[in-house]
C-alpha cells in the first residue's frame, strides 16, 4: 500500500514538472542537508593520524561519517553556466578505547576523538539542458577552503613511564584548501527547485601537536609529523529559492 502510495505521488510530481512553464535562468539561494563519509582506510593520505591510531586504539574510520547542513548561492552565467559559493559544516566524536591495554582495575581507557570542518567552495558547474528546463542534471569541479579542528581528549597510556595511565587533551586546527568535484540533478517549479547531489573534496592538513601514541611514518621517518586527511564524499538534499 506504501508502495502504491508513493509510486502515485511520484507520477503526480513528474507530472506536474511535465506542465511547468519554463523558468527563466535565475539566481539561486540553495540549502542543504546531507551526509558526509570520510576516505577510506586504504586511500588515506601516508602519515595520517586516524588511520596510525587505528593500530593501538579501536575504531573504523567510517565512524567519522556525520552530518551536514549548508547553503549556497548560485549565480547564472549565460544558459548553461553557474558559479557558485557555499558553506557547510559537520562535526563528528568517536568515542575510542585501547586495543590490548585496560587500567588497573579493568576498566577500559577511554577517549574521545572529534573532527570538525567548515569547507567554503567555490564552484563553476555545467548544466547541459540549461537552467531554464524543469529537470536540471548538472555536474561542475571548483576549490575548496576546509577550515578544521581535530582533538583527541581522554585517557592515555605512557609507554616510556611504566604504562602510566594520565588524562589530557590534544588539539590541532588550521585552514587547507583543495579540489572538490560535483554533480547532481535538481527539479524546478516557478521559485522552488529541489534535489539530490553528490560531491567529493580532497585536502589533508599537518598536525603541528605531538598527539600521543600516534606512529605515523615508517621506522627512520617518525621525525615528519603525522597529517590528518580531510578528504571524502557528501550526499546533499538539497532545497533552492530562486529569484
């Protein structure tokens, strides 16, 4: 019944798109919600912290998938054209504890590690049946600024001082940039269009603290400090007022 229920509201929706009037290109005020999955383990930048701490403290990477929320405005430039400049920001704490090591009493050794970004893009994206069709396929690349922070707090073991257990608190932030690619389809109805769209970001940042416990290199390199990979891929929804 769901089913059928949903397959009619689709068609009244296609429907109702099929006797739009064509919209002139208009600007765009566009909000999104969505989903962002960090890289993977095995295509992580070398160095990466994350992916050091997976080899004494247990986690996945994908823990540090979270949500996002976000807008931006989108600018036409002639029919199949628009530039674009948008925010977003997710924040994401995984909660860790070590591997093979418990305190004393046996309990386990519990810390938090917390990712936050705010990327600022600035996009140049291609409509191929332009702007003023009421299905809108498009797809585009530009750059993006990721400014981030990233945090280890909690309980930690020193190794050099008789497994010594002690509670502190490990922060580095900065700003990088790097290249983001899009794409996505969006439907649009007089001054409202809505959508789906799909964007990748690249970027990775050095870690200037001395995060503990964190062997990031190879033996003979461990003198490099260890880097955190800002990379992965968002899964928007996206709601536009035009005007």
């Amino acid at each position: 019944m769901l089913q059928k229920t949903l397959t009619h509201a689709g068609l009244v929706f296609l429907a109702t798109l099929a006797c739009a009037q064509p919209a002139r290109a208009q600007q765009t005020l566009n909000f999104t919600v969505g989903f962002f999955a960090p890289t993977g383990e095995d295509a992580r930048v070398a160095g990466d912290i994350i992916n050091a701490d997976r080899t004494f403290l247990f986690f996945d990477v994908d823990d540090f998938g979270s949500a996002t929320v976000g807008g931006e405005w989108l600018l036409p430039i002639g029919k199949y054209i628009e530039a674009g400049a948008g925010v977003s920001y997710s924040r994401q704490t995984v909660t860790s504890v070590y591997e093979e090591f418990v305190d004393s009493d046996g309990t386990e050794i519990v810390q938090d590690l917390r990712l936050r970004m705010t990327p600022i893009a600035f996009t140049v994206r291609v409509l191929p049946l332009g702007q003023s069709f009421p299905v809108q396929p498009y797809f585009g690349a530009g750059l993006a600024l990721i400014n981030w922070r990233y945090s280890e707090t909690g309980e930690f073991v020193d190794f050099g001082a008789g497994r010594e257990i002690f509670y502190d608190s490990y922060a580095a932030s900065g700003t990088e940039s790097g290249p983001v690619m899009l794409g996505g389809v969006r439907f649009a109805v007089g001054h409202v269009s809505a959508g789906g769209e799909v964007r990748y970001q690249k970027a990775d940042a050095e870690l200037n603290e001395d995060f503990p416990g964190a062997l990031c290199w190879p033996p003979g390199l461990q003198d490099q400090p260890c880097r955190i990979d800002l990379g992965g891929w968002t899964y928007n929804f996206t709601v536009g007022l035009r005007f």
